[in-house]
C-alpha cells in the first residue's frame, strides 16, 4: 500500500492515481477482520455453508439456463455463454474459479457425503465449461491437475476415472444441445497464425504491445496506477492496442508499477510455489499424510498461483470485485 502512495505520488496523473491508491488500504483491514471472524468456529462453519450454498444455487441456475436459454429470474443467457445471476456480465466462470478453493475447503469442513461431493464437483466443472470462460475453464483444468498430484492416493483413482468419464460425455453433449459454447473452445486452434503465436487473440497481443512500449518509457516507476488507460492514448504508445487495462497481470504491473512494483508480484508467487514444491517433496520422501488443515492451506496456495498466472488473460488487479475476491 505505501508503494502504491509512492507510485502515485511519481504517477503520470496523480490524481488519477490517488484516486485508486488511497483507498486501497480497505483490502488490508478486510482481512484483518476476517482473521478475527474465522477464529470462531461458527462463523467459519456459517461462511462455509453459505458458500456451499452459492455454488450450489449457481450451479442449479446456470444448468436451467443452459437447458432453456433462461435462469430462474428470466434472464436471458447470452448468445454463446451461460452467465445465471450475472446476467451481461459474462463473469460466472471466472467467479466460480476464484470460489472454488473455498467450495473444496466447505466439503472436506463440513463432511459431505463422496458421493454427493462427487456430484457437486462434475456439475462445478460443467457449469464453468458452459460459461463459455476459455481461461476459466483452461485454469480450472490446470488447478485440478496440480491438486491430483499433490494429493494423489491410489483410493482416489476410482473418482478420477468415473468423472472423467462423465464430463467428457457432457461436453460432448453439448454439442448436440448448443455446437457454439464448444466452438469457442475449438476457436483456440487459433492463437496460431500464419507460422507466429498470437497471443490469446490479436485483441490481447495489441494491448501488450501498447503496455509493453508504456514500461519501456518508464521502468522503474510505471506510469503510475490506472494510468494505463489515458496514457495509451498518446501516439508514440501504441494507441491501437488502448483500453482500460492491458488485459494481463504481468503487463499490468510492469506498465503502471514499473520494475519495482512487478517485484512484490514476483516474490509472492515465488514465496508461494516454493511452499507448494516444498511440501511435495517432503511427502514423496517421507511419505506423509495432510492434515485437513496442510491440506486447506496447499488448496488455497494453488489457487492463488493459478489466478495470479501471467500466462492468461487476466481483468484489472486493482478492480474492486477481483481484490476482493
């Protein structure tokens, strides 16, 4: 937080910048505040009821729409994508990728039955392939496979196998029922191009472009935060490639953060994978069995790898919904 006073203070548009920085300071104190409520083992099996809860009323919703073209509350789904509550915002992937450590963390709490558990993790992964997310669905693969590894027990095979199976049979239904949600996924063919690699799409490459030449002009600093989107403008930063924000973490914190900002990133994700690395190998060398605690916080640690990856597209860092999530 002080380093994004500073930043502001050095910012392009200081009064741009302030106008995010300052209050910025919430996110600190939201979590101090929910370290205190989690220490009262109501509230914590509350919390993780009401997630259960969610995730299941989500999940109900967005297979209604997907089976009538409308959610409980008549919204309509859009065109290619499921989207339940969230109505335009084409949000419901992504918001059920960030929940799911938390919807893991309530099974295993609250012990729900396997097999119902099993049920609820086949229409999980079912309902973000709907929502039409590519980088939702593609890191929600990615999640699982590194939590299958760490956890891995020759019990497990059994479930792996069988929803497996399934998923693979309901993606296949889909296209029967709607060709164009799995058409967006095939569209991926696409990220290569005449002999190049696009960058997730020509959109996407022209926005790092822009940032890239942004940071170029400032290294150490960024031009400041939430400038990205005034001064892509300019013609000497690639204005073909301006928006809000440079639609990647990586870029994001190199253009307004500069090299100093991209630090506290760096550290954090390699803090993180460090602890991820160094628990497996402690478990193939001696063998050890995860406490339910070890085994909430390696879900939770994964998690945050995989939604702070540099590798796929990601919406503004600093955006109030996404902090807070």
């Amino acid at each position: 937080w002080i380093y994004l006073l500073i930043n502001s203070t050095l910012s392009f548009d200081p009064n741009l910048s302030f106008s995010r920085s300052i209050g910025y300071l919430r996110f600190g104190i939201f979590f101090m505040a929910l370290s205190f409520f989690l220490n009262f083992d109501d509230i914590k099996r509350n919390l993780l009821l009401l997630v259960l809860f969610l995730s299941i009323l989500l999940i109900i919703d967005s297979v209604f729409q997907f089976f009538t073209g409308y959610n409980m509350f008549g919204y309509e789904a859009h065109i290619s994508r499921v989207s339940s509550f969230f109505k335009d915002e084409l949000v419901l992937g992504g918001f059920l990728l960030r929940l799911y450590p938390i919807f893991l963390i309530s099974i295993f709490y609250l012990k729900i039955n396997k097999i119902f558990s099993l049920l609820l993790f086949i229409f999980y992964f079912f309902t973000i392939f709907i929502s039409g997310e590519r980088t939702a669905f593609f890191n929600f693969i990615l999640l699982n496979l590194i939590l299958i590894i760490i956890f891995f027990e020759r019990k497990y095979l059994k479930y792996i196998i069988i929803s497996s199976l399934i998923l693979v049979t309901f993606m296949g239904f889909t296209y029967f029922k709607q060709k164009h949600i799995l058409d967006r996924y095939i569209e991926v063919k696409n990220l290569f191009k005449d002999g190049e690699i696009i960058l997730f799409s020509e959109t996407h490459q022209r926005h790092y472009k822009s940032a890239y030449k942004i940071f170029n002009e400032n290294k150490f600093f960024g031009s400041g935060l939430k400038t990205f989107r005034k001064i892509c403008k300019e013609v000497q930063y690639y204005p073909e490639g301006c928006t809000t924000h440079p639609h990647n973490i990586l870029m994001q914190f190199l253009s307004e953060l500069g090299l100093i900002g991209l630090l506290f990133y760096l550290l954090l994700c390699l803090f993180l994978i460090k602890k991820l690395i160094f628990y497996y190998l402690l478990k193939l060398k001696y063998k050890l069995k995860s406490s339910n605690t070890q085994k909430f916080q390696l879900i939770i640690i994964a998690s945050i790898i995989i939604n702070l990856s540099p590798l796929s597209p990601y919406g503004n860092f600093f955006n109030n919904w996404l902090s807070i999530l």
